[in-house]
C-alpha cells in the first residue's frame, strides 16, 4: 500500500532486499487485517512515496507486530537473534510468494533469493519450537498439555512458519496475489472473483496510471 505518486516517480525505487528501516506504527500494526498471518508477516515490507520500508528492524517492533496479531509473547522481549528469525522467515516467505504469483515488481524483490534457500528457513522457523505432549492432573481430571523448551518469541516464529506452510501447500495458494498497482510491494489472498488489487486505494491508483497513459501516448512517429 503506498501513497498516490506520479507515474515518472513511481519508476526508481528501493528493492524490498535493501528496504530503509521503519519503525511500525499503529497504522502499519493493521495493514490489511484480514490477510493471513503469513502475508501480514510478508507485509512488513511496504511503500510510501519515499521509497520501500521494512517495518521489522528492532525487538520493539517485533513485538508491536506480534501483538497486533495476537500472539502473545508475555513480557518477555525478543532474544538474541529471534528478530533476524523473523526477518528471514518474512523474506523467505516473500520469495516464495514472488514464486507461486510470477511477482516480478523490482521494487518488492526479496532479501532471499534462491528458492532452496527460502524453503529452508521456513522450515527452520518451524522447528524452533519443539513441544510434546503431556498428561496433567487438575481438579480430579486428566488434561491433556503440552511441553517444551522454546522461549515465547520462538514459539511464535513456529506458529507462524506452520501457517505459512498451510497456506502455501494448500488450494487457497492460487488466491496469492501480488498488488501490481504503482509502487505498492503488498501480497495478498483473492477472496472476491473481482479483487485485483489489496486496497481500494491501489485500485485508484492503477485506475489514474491507466488513465494517464491512455492520454499522455505520443502518436506514432512523434
């Protein structure tokens, strides 16, 4: 989602893989709320008329992001090397998006570029939170529980690999989109036959590029 430009600036812009830092504000906490947690997470990548912004560049941010979709992770801040989790799941996963939608948009390449790569680091995001089950006793009955060893952050990051898994192996994979409006990096789920863009705003903003070309074509030989 980004902010209305002229087509002559829409041109040159920043790739998603060498995006400027942005610290995510309660606007960006909301992008597109009813896309899945993996696309929101895709989403942390996105434009404005200065360029592309990654949304996820301190523990404070991961954990705004966190909340806003409702994973909680308690008090507890992320530890050493569970904010470079995220980022790697977050660009694997646009990589793999980028993959299933033919996404060629320069602006929303990814950080991760090789598919092998990609699939890797989900998977490794899935792992990170090993549990087991186990068997409880409460208030004269047998419960069932779960055990394990990962922090509140890891566990998190596994939760959000695992639905990204899902989405990405099952038949809502061919509803992926990729926004092809003017400057915007966004993903999105098709879930209209008439959806075309993640945003009325992007939509108006096709619509007005579509427009400006029709009557801003120089005739042949001119």
């Amino acid at each position: 989602m980004s902010e209305g430009k002229s087509p002559a600036a829409m041109r040159a812009r920043t790739p998603a893989a060498a995006a400027r830092p942005g610290p995510i504000t309660a606007s960006l906490a909301v992008v597109l709320p009813d896309e899945p947690v993996p696309v929101r997470l895709m989403n942390t990548i996105w434009a404005d008329r200065l360029g592309v912004h990654d949304a996820l560049t301190t523990a404070g941010n991961l954990r705004a992001w966190l909340s806003a979709i409702h994973l909680d992770v308690g008090q507890q801040a992320p530890g050493p090397g569970e904010l470079e989790l995220f980022r790697a799941l977050r660009d694997a996963l646009r990589c793999l998006a980028a993959l299933l939608t033919g996404d060629t948009r320069p602006a929303a390449a990814s950080a991760t570029t090789g598919i092998a790569q990609a699939v890797a680091h989900v998977n490794d995001a899935a792992a990170q939170a090993l549990s087991w089950p186990q068997l409880a006793y409460q208030e004269g009955q047998l419960h069932l529980a779960t055990a394990g060893h990962a922090t509140p952050t890891r566990r998190a990051l596994s939760s959000v690999a695992h639905q990204s898994i899902d989405l990405l192996t099952s038949e809502d994979r061919v509803k992926l989109r990729a926004c092809n409006a003017p400057g915007c990096v966004l993903y999105f789920v098709k879930d209209h036959p008439r959806r075309e863009w993640c945003s009325a705003a992007c939509g108006n903003r096709a619509r007005a590029a579509r427009h400006y070309q029709r009557h801003h074509k120089k005739p042949p030989g001119k």
